[in-house]
C-alpha cells in the first residue's frame, strides 16, 4: 500500500507539473502574440509620415462635413475673414470606381477628380460659404515627360492661395478673398523657368486690373538676372470660387 501511495502522488504531482508547464507556455505564447501586434501597429504607426498621420486625424474630426461619395485629401485651417478664429478649407477628392485606370507604367491609378470646401468657424460650429467639388484635376494626372503640376492650398494673410509647382518649369498660383459669401479671385502669379534659371514672372492684380510683365534678359542662367518690367491693363469679371469649373483651364494673364 506505501508502494501504490507513493507511486499515486508521484503521478499527481507530475500531472500537476505538466499543467502549470502548459499554463505558462500558453500565457507566454499570449503576451508574445499582444507583443508582435503592438510593435507591428507601433511599425506602422512609424512609418507614416507626419502628413500622413495629420490627414488619418482629420479624417475623423471632419467627418460630418464631408459630402457622400468623397473623401477628405487634405484639411487646411486658418483665419478669412479677420476674426481671430481658425475657418476650415476641405479638399475633398471622388470615390467612383469608374475613374481609375490601368496606366502601362506606373500601373493602378485613380483618376478622380478633386474639389474644395470653405467653412467659416462660427464660434466652434462651421458654416459653409463654398462648395465647388470637381474644380481640381486628380493628383496621378499625367505630366508627360515630366511629372504633373502639383497643387497645394494654404491659407495666410486671411486670404486663400491655390497654388501649382511644376518643378524645374516654375509655379504659378491664385489667391482669392472672401467677398458675397464666396471667395473672390484677386490675383494672379506666375514664374516661367527651366531649372534654376527664370525665363519670366508674371503679376497680375485683379482688383486694380494691373498686370506686371517681368522678361529676364540675361540670357545666361549662371549670373543673377536681369528683368524688362512691362504695364498693362487686364479687365475681366470677377471669378468666384465656386464658379471655376476646371482650375487646368483658367486663364487669366
């Protein structure tokens, strides 16, 4: 009886080793899987980039602003109409499905359209005075043998700047003000070049309807250049925001 005794405990006590063993095993299998998720979310988190991260938030804090069948592309905030308070600038971009396409180069590309929203900040609520939702072309357009102007849109000096680089051909941008509820084009700017060198600079100030004709007549793209300024007189009538149909088409110098 002593013999089946001991050998019983032994059994007991062996069935109990095994248990805790597989306990610890699975608890350890458990924080090392929460600990592979962690440090893969944390990877991800790293390898956005700062605008990336700014636009995943505004996703969500703009929401509710956002028409149906678009997305947010880019947020941009700002005082324009001198209150002191920050107004809101949505780009938005389309959702169809239809509009992407099989490039043979540079492979799927969605080709939809972008448009822009403008909010005044109402004490913390938004009131919007501007909804133009196709007027950009879409940012995978192509350039050609070159890559496509690139549009960016700041808000500064409670005006509104649209502006297009191009790269070694220069830039040229729109600035706007809020007029009637909308947002008035006032000015036109321009800059011509090949690489470093500045072909030519263009002014163009629509509210007094004087144009700024600057011609570099230095011919020689290493020494500073030397500019021909030529006046004149530009009339046109005024250009609201949410009337521009195609910013590629709008001609103004």
């Amino acid at each position: 009886m002593g013999f089946i005794y001991i050998k019983l405990t032994w059994y007991i006590e062996r069935i109990l080793m095994i248990k805790i063993t597989a306990g610890i095993l699975i608890s350890s299998a458990i924080f090392a899987g929460q600990m592979a998720f962690a440090e893969t979310s944390q990877q991800k988190q790293q390898t956005l980039s700062p605008e990336e991260i700014k636009l995943q938030k505004d996703k969500i804090k703009y929401k509710a602003y956002i028409p149906q069948s678009y997305t947010l592309f880019e947020a941009i905030e700002g005082d324009l109409n001198k209150d002191g308070q920050k107004d809101l600038v949505l780009i938005v971009k389309g959702t169809d499905s239809k509009q992407w396409i099989d490039d043979e180069y540079r492979g799927r590309l969605d080709r939809n359209r972008r448009g822009i929203l403008v909010f005044l900040n109402q004490n913390g609520s938004y009131k919007k005075v501007v909804q133009n939702l196709s007027s950009f072309s879409s940012e995978n357009e192509d350039g050609g043998v070159y890559f496509a102007p690139e549009l960016s849109v700041e808000i500064a000096k409670n005006k509104l700047f649209v502006n297009y680089g191009h790269g070694r051909y220069g830039w040229w941008g729109y600035s706007f003000r809020l007029e009637n509820n909308d947002m008035r084009l006032i000015g036109y700017e321009n800059s011509s070049n090949h690489g470093p060198y500045i072909s030519s600079e263009t002014s163009v100030n629509l509210l007094t309807g004087k144009k700024l004709y600057r011609k570099n007549m230095n011919e020689d793209d290493e020494e500073n250049p030397r500019f021909k300024e030529t006046w004149s007189k530009v009339s046109l009538a005024p250009i609201y925001l949410s009337k521009i149909k195609d910013f590629d088409e709008l001609l103004v110098d």
